[in-house]
C-alpha cells in the first residue's frame, strides 16, 4: 500500500511540473459509487456530481488538477410531532441526509497524444469528508428548502487515493457541428481507498443484519423534548459504522477546453 501511495503522489508531483504553461480544461461529471470490501456491508450505492480543472500539458501526454465530488449514499424521510417553545405541536417531515465530499489532486497520463479518441490512465490523491444532516420541514410551507431545525448527526474524514482510467472523446466526433477540440465526452471509473472513518446510514444493506439489528453500529437517536412536560422523546434516525474506505466509481460527463 505504501509503494502505490508513493506512486501516485510521485506520478502527481511530474505531472504538475509538466502542466506549468498548459491549457485549462473543465469537466462536470455524474458519479455513481459502489462501495466495495468492508464498507459494502454498510451503506449502498450513491449517486453525485464531480467538477475538475485540468491542465493539460503542451506536449498533450499529461493533464493534472484538481477535482471535487459530492455523492449521496442515503435519503431517508418520516413524520413525527414537533412541539414549539408555545406549547403547540404539529406533525413535521424529519429527513436525514448521508453523504461524502471528496477534494484530490489528479493527474492523467494519456496514451493517445492525436486524435478524437484519447485513453487514460489517472491517479488521485486527497481528503473526503463523510457527514449526515438532519433536518426537520414543515409539509405546509410554501418554501421547502428552508428548514424549521438543522443538525449535524455525524461528521468525520480521512486521507484518499485512488487510480483508474477512461476515454476522452471529442465531440465534433459525433456532433459534426461541434467545433473540434473544444467539447470532450468523459468517461472513467476509479477505485478509490483510505483511512478508517465513522459514517451513518438508516439501516445497512439486508445481508448485514443479524440478531434482529446490524452488527458492528452503534444506533443514533434524535432527541425531541416536550417543552412543557420537559418529557424527552427519542427517535431513530439511523446506525454509526466504522471501516476503511473501499469503493469504486464510475463517472460520465462534459469537459470543455477554456481556452480554445
């Protein structure tokens, strides 16, 4: 594990002296996650979005920069009842959201300098951060995205890296008229590992549960307290588990040449 983590980073320190005077590239992409190893026994699938600012070096055989991703693992809603500091209650959608954000530097060696089709192969390394909120709606305002509460569940991070590879494929290959070597069509897969960290998820996939519960979580509860009985109510909102991270992703997108 050592060697390869001295890999990337030494594949990632060339290619940022090579892109100095290089051409800037920016790339949108959609993420899909499959956790792999241990961390398959916890959460599920995610789906997010990734943006990266590359500089692709003049002699076209090396691009690197940086990449940010945000990915969604777990959406849960309920209904309980919400007592206000009056006295009042009213039933209130409870959601709770889990999901990581990730910050790599990447670096890209292409093994096609010329012409529409390009294969790569890419190495990253960085921090991603794993965070549940909860927040508490009111089903009768007219203004969804504002919470009547917020909270931060659990929060916890790591070191990353990863490698993998993909194509990059212009598209006035397709589009004929597409303006050739402005807009590429990505697309990549990445295995991504890292340190040991803390998440939350409802409830682990089925083959994870034993005993009527999951086994390695410890569960998390809302507490909701009834201001004039000062009677605290307590609520699942999901389980904390603890492993490495061990994952694959597969992204498809746009990038598009700044300075052409």
């Amino acid at each position: 594990m050592k060697t390869l983590i001295s890999f990337c980073l030494a594949l990632i320190v060339f290619g940022s002296a090579q892109a100095q005077r290089a051409t800037p590239v920016f790339g949108v992409n959609y993420g899909f996650m499959s956790p792999t190893g241990g961390m398959k026994q916890y959460i599920r699938n995610g789906h997010g979005l990734s943006m990266s600012l590359l500089l692709d070096a003049p002699s076209c055989r090396v691009a690197t920069g940086l990449e940010l991703s945000w990915t969604g693992y777990g959406l849960t809603k309920s209904t309980t009842d919400f007592v206000f500091p009056d006295g009042t209650s009213a039933p209130m959608e409870l959601t709770v959201m889990n999901s990581f954000t990730t910050m790599m530097v990447n670096t890209r060696l292409y093994f096609v300098v010329n012409g529409p089709l390009r294969p790569y192969a890419s190495v990253k390394a960085g921090y991603t951060w794993f965070r549940t909120n909860l927040s508490i709606y009111d089903p009768d305002n007219g203004d969804p995205c504002e919470p009547l509460e917020s909270d931060i569940l659990s929060k916890d991070g790591t070191f990353a890296y990863g490698a993998g590879g993909g194509i990059r494929l212009d598209a006035a290959w397709i589009f004929k008229k597409a303006p050739r070597g402005r807009y590429f069509i990505d697309l990549s897969s990445n295995v991504l590992q890292g340190g040991r960290v803390s998440y939350m998820n409802e409830n682990a996939p089925p083959q994870t549960t034993m005993h009527g519960g999951p086994a390695r979580a410890k569960e998390v509860q809302a507490d909701f307290i009834n201001t004039q009985t000062q009677v605290v109510h307590p609520h699942h909102v999901g389980y904390l588990y603890n492993s490495f991270v061990q994952m694959m992703d597969f992204r498809l997108g746009m990038t598009f040449n700044l300075a052409h």
